[in-house]
C-alpha cells in the first residue's frame, strides 16, 4: 500500500495520521503535502 491508497489526515506531529510510520506502512511525512500543518515548528521565519 503506498500514499495514493491512503488518506493521510494532518494532525500535531501526525499522530493520528496513519502514514506516520507507526503502522503496516512506512512514514509518508517527507513526501506529504500536509507536512508543515503536522510539524509546523519546521517553518523558517523570512527576516
């Protein structure tokens, strides 16, 4: 099962997201496009 079999669902630190890596399938957070909505702590600031 790959990523366009699945719906991935953005959550803080994708915790109930079932592409997070804790379940039959591989982490899917490097290649989603919901990844700075689960992890936002990873947007740099423009100064």
């Amino acid at each position: 099962m790959n990523h366009a079999e699945i719906e991935l669902t953005p959550s803080p630190n994708g915790i109930n997201c079932i592409g997070n890596g804790k379940h039959d399938i591989e982490c899917q957070c490097d290649e989603c496009d919901f990844f700075l909505d689960c992890f936002p702590e990873n947007v740099k600031d423009e100064e």
